[in-house]
C-alpha cells in the first residue's frame, strides 16, 4: 500500500476520448483499514479508487474520530479529483461528479465524507453506496481488550487488521452520524445500501454485533431518516462472507447495478 487512493479499475479510461465516460467511485476501506475485499471485484465498468487507512502499518490514532477520518479522506478525494489526468468528464463550473461507497466502516466513513463535501466546489458526490454498514448509534458496547486473544498465532498483517478495526470499533462507538440542515437538505446525495441476507454464526445464542439490525432492512437506519435509501439490495452471505470468493461474482453484479442507478439518478437530480 503505497499511494492513497490507489486506482482498482481504470473502467477501460481512455484519456483521448473523454466524450462518454462513467462516473468514477471511491472505494472506502472497511474497519480492517484496507481495501482488499475491493480489489476482488470483477469489472465495475467505471474508474474504481481505493482509500486504506493510512495508519494501517503503525497502528495510529486518528484526531477527531470519524469526523477526522472524514475530513482527511475528503481532502484526498479534492486532490484527486483536481488532477489533470483524473479520468472524469468535467462541469460547466469546473467541478466533477463522483460516486462514493463502502464496506461495513466503510460506508459511515462515506455517509461522512458525502457531508464534508457537500457544496464543495470542485467535488459533486451524487451518490453513496453503504454496503452493510449497519446503524451505529447506541449500539451494543464491545469491550475491545477482548479482542487481543484473536491477535494470537497470527500473520503480520492479520495482526495489523485486528489493531485497526479495535481503533475502529472504538471510534464507531463515539460516532454520531452526520446531519445535513437548512439549504444542505436538498443537496445530500442519493444514498443505496447493500444488504448481507445471512447471520454470522456465534456458535450460540449470542448475536453478532454486526447483525443487530440483521432482521431489520434498513440494517437500523429507520431512526436516522425513514426515507433515507433510494435503494435497498439483499445479497448472498453474511457481513464478513459476502465479498468471498464464491459470491464476487453477485456482489460485483449487485454493486455494479446500485452504482449505475445512482448515477443515473444523481446526474438527473443535478
């Protein structure tokens, strides 16, 4: 993990021919902090960018929690999007459209990004893509020192993963999700969520954190906004088995479609 975002997909970009070219999407990372699971996905037909945790390798905090998660990663997005070469067709205003979404954590931190960039100049997110990113707002505390048995026996990055997603269930816990009020309202984006149809196995009676919301479908967002998802879309296994080997094939359809619905729609809307 070198360079922050890392291009996935190039969606067959020719930097000559600029006159019809689907939106691009940046790929948020779940709370593992990479962006792995991304990288597996058949073609998206669309330039694909990846954002990890740029903490990943040395276990950092970061300042502001969520928020300031939010606000780096906004900042690396206006930067890439600013590039000369960024494969997008531009705005009128000089500005350019883009899609966001992403895994689990991955999806807050995009619902979160969506908000640092509303009205920005130069960057016009119209539309969110949360894949089972469930409602976080007083959810079961996990103690996170019971986590560090799960670090044993394990490879570096394993190691690595477990670390950052104890940051990440920590800072989840103090999260609230972002409001956007007076002259914003209309200018949230479109927001589609993607669905894990299965419970995680606890090997008892005990529920997964991550399915909480299982039997709800809107994974718990009701009690954000009753309206909030254009679309909702179940697909096969559960939260940590859906980007699998033997379901990429489905989730790549699935995320495909919810994408280009969103840019069909988002385009019309602005």
């Amino acid at each position: 993990m070198e360079e922050n975002p890392e291009l996935l997909q190039n969606g067959d970009w020719n930097g000559e021919n600029r006159q019809v070219q689907a939106v691009p999407v940046f790929l948020i990372h779940d709370g593992g902090g990479t962006t792995f699971a991304y990288h597996c996905l058949d073609p998206l037909a669309r330039p694909a960018y990846g954002i990890f945790n740029p903490y990943f390798r040395n276990g950092g905090r970061f300042e502001g929690g969520i928020r300031g998660m939010g606000r780096l990663y906004a900042g690396i997005i206006r930067r890439t999007c600013a590039e000369s070469d960024f494969p997008a067709q531009r705005n009128s205003d000089g500005s350019v459209n883009i899609l966001i979404g992403g895994w689990s954590m991955g999806g807050l931190l995009s619902l979160e990004i969506a908000k640092v960039l509303t009205g920005d100049c130069g960057v016009r997110i119209i539309g969110v893509l949360m894949m089972d990113s469930i409602y976080s707002v007083n959810p079961p505390s996990v103690r996170l020192e019971a986590l560090d048995h799960l670090g044993l026996g394990k490879s570096k990055n394993e190691f690595l993963s477990l670390k950052a997603m104890k940051e990440a269930l920590r800072v989840i816990q103090e999260w609230e999700p972002p409001v956007w009020a007076g002259d914003q309202v209309a200018k949230r984006p479109r927001i589609s969520l993607l669905r894990a149809l299965d419970h995680i196995p606890t090997g008892s009676d005990r529920v997964h954190v991550a399915d909480i919301y299982r039997n709800d479908r809107t994974l718990g967002w009701d009690q954000y906004d009753m309206g909030m998802f254009t679309d909702i879309v179940s697909v096969p296994g559960n939260h940590f088995e859906m980007f699998s080997f033997q379901h990429i094939p489905e989730i790549s359809k699935t995320i495909k479609r919810c994408l280009d619905k969103l840019e069909m729609l988002g385009s019309i809307s602005h």
